[in-house]
C-alpha cells in the first residue's frame, strides 16, 4: 500500500482481556518497528524486525506483551491480561533496507483499558 | 547503548523569528540522527537525518539541523518561522555500528504566535 496501515484505530478494552494490535507495513519494506506513546511522553521503543534476523525484543516491557512477523509482511503485536498503565498510543512503523534510512509511521492504535 | 535528550518540553517563538528546538545524544559507535515531526492529530513524519557528510543537513518545510560531534548535539533550526510549524518534535539516534533499533527522545512542543 502507499503508507503503513494500523488497525484498529481505537480500541477499548477492559482491564485483564488480551488485545491483538496489527500493522500492515510498506511493501519491500524489510524492517518494522513497534513503539508506544503514552499521553505527554516521548516514543518507547518495543520491538523491532529486520527481514528473517531475530527480532530485538528488549523494549518489550513484560512478558504480556509480544510480536510476530511473518517474513516480511503483516505484524501483531498482543497485549495479554491487559492493565490500565497499558494504555497508549502503539506506533508501528517500517523502513527499507538500509540502517541510514527514515521510518514511514502509520496512524497508530490508541488503546484504551478500563 | 544509545539515548537522546530534549532539554525543552516547549519552546516558544513568534512568527518570523529563527527557532532551534535542541537535541543531545548519546552512542557508542557513529550516530544516525533523525528528526521527526509530529503535527496535531497526524501520525509521526520524517524531516530530516544525518548520516555522514556535511555537518549542516537540509530537510522538509526549510528545516535544517547542524550536526556537532564535540558537543554531541544535533539541534533543529529555521531561519524564519511560521505559525503552522507548531508542533511536537522528535530527535531519535541509531547507532551506525551496528543494529537498527532507534531511540527518541520525550519530544519538544513547539509554538509559533502570529
């Protein structure tokens, strides 16, 4: 597509149900990235993935939270037993190949748990 | 491992006048430096980056940023502001020796008054 495609858009959730978040990323784009903004702070990075490598996962801030990536297309990321300090702007982005280029971000996920 | 300080939460200029929103940053090998720009009720987008080169970089909408390795700074200027500047500005780096993980900074608001 022509930019990076998050979904949903808005999701509200109660406190303790699992929530799945998904980005649709440029096509070629080989790196993806994930990053949370909580109201009045800056980008906390989450995960990122860059082609078939390993993911770096060390943004990850509990073991509720994980990713998948296949190949390079679509990812999830999944918020288990979801708690109100998960609340958040979820940011996805991706990049070409390359280290020395920009992120293209999409629209993000404002979640919401209450 | 890297990091990235904005020391302004808000920076405040009149319209016409220069603005510089400031950007320290800490890596351990050569630092990828990036700015972003976050209008309101739009996603993140790419302004500018230094990789190598000149040390002044030249962006989107007259933004430009002058990269000082003795200073460690990578601060955002432009000569004459407009009031449709007003925004959230964000500094990231990437350490260029290796990894794709990349590190924002809390963000500065900007205000332009007419």
């Amino acid at each position: 597509g022509a930019g990076v495609s998050q979904s949903p858009s808005n999701k509200v959730t109660e406190k303790g149900k699992d929530v799945e978040l998904r980005c649709d990323p440029i096509s070629g784009h080989t790196a993806l990235y994930w990053y949370r903004q909580s109201l009045g702070q800056g980008l906390e990075f989450l995960i990122y993935f860059q082609g078939n490598s390993a993911p770096d996962k060390s943004g990850l801030p509990s073991d509720r939270f994980s990713a998948e990536r296949t190949g390079e297309s679509v990812s999830t990321l999944t918020i288990q037993r979801t708690q109100q300090e998960d609340s958040a702007v979820y940011l996805c982005a991706s990049s070409p190949p390359g280290a020395a280029r920009g992120y293209t971000f999409g629209s993000g996920t404002r979640l919401t748990v209450v | 491992a890297q990091s990235v300080a904005q020391p302004e939460d808000q920076v405040n200029v009149a319209e016409g006048n220069p603005l510089t929103v400031k950007c320290t940053y800490s890596v351990s090998g050569n630092p990828y430096l990036f700015w972003y720009v976050q209008y309101p009720n739009r996603g993140l987008q790419f302004l500018l980056k230094y990789i190598t080169g000149d040390n002044l970089v030249k962006g989107s909408y007259g933004f430009e940023a002058e990269f000082n390795k003795s200073q460690t700074s990578f601060h955002l200027k432009k000569p004459s502001a407009l009031v449709s500047d007003s925004a959230l500005y964000f500094c990231a780096v990437r350490d260029g020796g290796g990894g794709f993980k990349t590190i924002f900074g809390a963000g500065t608001r900007l205000f332009v008054k007419a």
